[in-house]
C-alpha cells in the first residue's frame, strides 16, 4: 500500500528526510512486500550523537533497573509475537512455526541477559599488593566492569530478531547505549522488535534502529568515530569490516563449512536424522548448517539410503504452510547455489534426487562422491544442498575439515567417546558437537568461529564480558 516503516531515533518513529525508501522483496513470491527508510549519513551522524549523551546517563542507571527493563522488554516482546512472526515469514521465507519459535527464543535470551549481566556485573575483584614479588600489603586494587560505550549491531538476514537481540541484551545490560542496523530482508521484523524495547520505556536515544542501504550507510555506520564496539553477523562483509574499524572490539560471526565427519560405528540414523535437521533445516540457510558430510567409505552407502529416504519426505513450498523447504532468501542466493550444484554435476557428483528449482525455491538436494576438485566441496551454499564426501580414514576426514578457511563448528559421530574427544581436539573449529548436528544454542553456551569464521566469542556471558571493560581502583595505604 505504498506505506515506508519509520526507523526509530531519539524514542521516535521518524521519517528520513532522504524522501528514499529501500524495497523489500518477498523470497518466495518474489515481489515487493515492504518498504523501509533509506536514511542518510547525517541522520547516522544524529543517532551516535543521542546514543553518546544517553549512554552516560544509563551507565550510571543502577544494575537492577537496567535488568528490570529487560526483562518487560522480554515479556512484551512474547506478548508480540505475531507481528514479527509474520514479517520474518514475508521478508526472509522462515516457516511459520520457526518464525515464532525464533521470536521465544529472542525473549528468552533477554530475560537470562538480564539475570546474567546482574551476577557478573555485579560482581568486582579485590586484589592485594604484597602477592607480586617486591611488594608490602599496601596497595588494594578493586575492580569492576564499565561498559564501552555505543555498540553497533549488525544481524543478518537468517536470524534478524534473534541475532539482533543478542547483541542488543548484553549490550544494554553493561551500561552501553544500541545502535542498530538490520539487515534489508530482515528490516521489518527488526523494527517491530525494537518497538517492543520501545514499549518497555528505555531512555530516549539509548536504542536506535536505523536503516538504509549498506552501500550508502555500511562503512559510514562501521567506520564512524562514536562506535566503540561492533557486533555483526553475517558474510564475508565482516572481514572488509573488520579492516576498516578503529581500535574497539569486535564481535563477528561470518560463516562456516560445518562437517559432519561420521565413523564406522556411528547409529546411522542418529546420523541421518541430523543431517536432515543440520543441513536442510531454514533450507540450509544457516551458519552451523551441516555443509559436508566426511562418511567412512564402508557405511557410506547405508546412510546414504537412510538420508534419501528422509530427504524424501521434507516439503516444499510457502512458508505460510510450514513447508521444511522454502524460497532462500534472493534470486541471486539461489543463482549462486545453483552455480555449485551445475559444478559438481560437471565434475561428476551423484545427484541422490533430480535439481529442481522455481524462482528462489530449491529442492532439497543431497549430492553424493563428491570429491575435493568440486566446489561444493569448500564453498558454503547456504542452501537445501548437502555434499557427501566417502573418506577411508579419520585423518582424511580432519584434514578436509582443517584444511576450510572456516572454522565455526563441526560435529563427529561415532560410539567411542574417546575417539570423538580426540577429533574434537584435532578439528581447527570452536565448537564441536559429539552425536548431534552443529548450533549455536542453548544461547548461553559459548559461541565462536575460529580462522575467518570470526573473532570473539558470544553465547549470553561471553557477550556480556565483550561489551565491558575493566576499571581498577588502587587504594595505597601509608
Ligand atoms: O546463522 C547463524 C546462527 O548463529 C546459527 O544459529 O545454530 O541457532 O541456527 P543456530
């Protein structure tokens, strides 16, 4: 209906005076669907000014207060859920159900946010001089944990209400002030999210959602002087970022190439059932998605059947019928799956089902001897497409998954938890899962990418301690 959502600036729903707009397209129907203000440098140039003077004040906010607030954001926001619901199935495809599902998930993790950053916030250090070599009992040091300042945010497009959140709860629980820039697909959801911070009653200027084309706002935002902090999520984007920023702390999380390295004596449907949930659930359009499969070469064949076989009952079509499969997120997002699937067709690989596509809508694929000369086999579709490499030993598995620029996580199955410790230690990932599919949550569990997968560490305590710093007091006796 011709209207443009409002970006929120200053405790207000503003219009920019760019008189732009930025057009969101529906992935699975491929129209226009929404329309988002394209705002301008300067109006990024308003919003560091608010976040800077309302951080002050809000630092000084006591603790309690701060996770009080929180938390009615968290309720209110469960509360809402509807309207974000349905703009993360209209603007990004997720199925029906996930979108809620992200949607509790979201308010949960403001809510534990908020119990976390009391505790660990709350708590200081008291150390004693006369520990340190030389020294007499006369020095104490107090320590405690001030907040950074302003924190830009950066979601991406495949979790914009949660991703956001959890850089937007650890930020404000510290003491810091929120800037805010949601992804274009993902916009709308973001700004009914922020609407709920909005209703919870923070202070003017302490959260500000702004939105705009990166090309226009993207380097203007990361490489502005008020920003002491970014938290982003996404692609490689993330590595041109982190180039360009000042001295602050980074939090990036920018992909992965997740194996899934199954032994002799795995429980193959266990294996199966992960490797549906791991690599085609969102359609694959996950970071920890499962994006190879490294099987020993004597159980390949069995599980290869067992996938088929579940491959086979997964449905596609609307997220509005919580399809399991549904459109990825743009048409050049499929173009570039596409790519590597007619790759390893022309090398060779074995199509366990038939490609099909229509508009942005994939079919579930799952490729199997594929070698390391494909392309499939290193690059991240980010997609409904799973490759099966047959491996004869577990070195070969390790070396593929190592030799990855990424390193976010990686899983093993086998029923030999001394095996799966030692591939653990010897997979180049930050997190792997024994017997289960890779993921971020529970959301408090520590959550990091090693190699260009990403530098820092999130999950709930981790984030907390990212946006802080350490003060110290020194009181010297006499
Ligand atoms: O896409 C990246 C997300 O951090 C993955 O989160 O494991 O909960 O799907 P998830």
């Amino acid at each position: 209906d011709g209207e443009v959502y409002k970006y929120y600036a200053d405790g207000e729903w503003k219009t920019s005076s760019s008189g732009k707009s930025v057009a969101i397209i529906n992935p699975a129907t491929r129209k226009p669907q929404y329309k988002v203000q394209a705002c301008t440098q300067e109006e990024v140039n308003a919003v560091m000014e608010m976040a800077k003077s309302a951080q002050k004040s809000w630092a000084k906010t006591p603790l309690w207060k701060r996770a009080e607030l929180l938390h009615k954001a968290a309720a209110i926001l469960k509360d809402n859920k509807a309207p974000m619901a349905e703009s993360l199935v209209k603007e990004i495809a997720k199925p029906a159900k996930d979108s809620v599902t992200e949607v509790v998930r979201s308010g949960d993790l403001i809510s534990y946010c908020a119990e976390e950053g009391v505790r660990i916030l709350g708590e200081g250090k008291f150390l004693l001089s006369d520990s340190f070599p030389g020294n007499d009992r006369t020095k104490y040091c107090l320590t405690s944990k001030i907040p950074l300042g302003v924190v830009l945010a950066i979601p991406p497009f495949n979790y914009p209400v949660n991703l956001a959140v959890s850089k937007i709860a650890p930020a404000l629980i510290a003491g810091n002030s929120l800037v805010l820039k949601p992804p274009t697909q993902g916009a709308v959801s973001c700004l009914h999210m922020v609407h709920c911070f909005h209703l919870a009653g923070f202070p003017k200027g302490l959260i500000s959602c702004i939105t705009g084309k990166g090309s226009e706002i993207g380097d203007f935002l990361t490489m502005h002087p008020a920003v002491n902090c970014i938290s982003f999520t996404g692609g490689d984007t993330g590595i041109s970022i982190s180039k360009k920023a000042g001295m602050i702390p980074l939090q990036m999380e920018l992909g992965g190439k997740d194996a899934c390295i199954v032994l002799e004596d795995a429980d193959l449907d266990l294996v199966a059932s992960n490797i549906i949930k791991g690599g085609f659930s969102y359609s694959g359009q996950r970071c920890t998605a499962v994006k190879v499969v490294l099987v020993m070469e004597s159980v390949a064949d069995e599980l290869v059947e067992k996938v088929k076989a579940k491959v086979a009952k997964l449905t596609v079509g609307p997220p509005e019928d919580n399809s399991d499969i549904t459109a990825v997120v743009s048409e050049s997002s499929a173009n570039f799956i596409e790519g590597l699937v007619m790759d390893a067709k022309e090398k060779g690989a074995t199509f366990c089902q038939e490609y099909k596509r229509e508009g942005n809508l994939i079919w579930p694929l799952l490729l199997d001897n594929v070698r390391p000369d494909m392309r499939i086999a290193w690059e991240e579709p980010f997609g409904p497409v799973v490759p099966v490499l047959r491996i004869s030993s577990v070195e070969e598995g390790i070396n593929h998954c190592n030799a990855s620029n990424f390193g976010l996580q990686g899983c093993v199955f086998t029923k030999d938890i001394n095996k799966a410790i030692l591939i653990s230690d010897a997979m180049e990932t930050g997190t792997v899962q024994i017997n289960s599919a890779p993921a971020r949550g529970p959301d408090h569990f520590p959550f990091q990418g090693l190699k260009d997968s990403g530098i820092g560490s999130q999950g709930v305590t981790n984030s907390i301690n990212l946006m802080t710093k350490v003060k110290t007091t020194v009181i010297n006796l006499p």
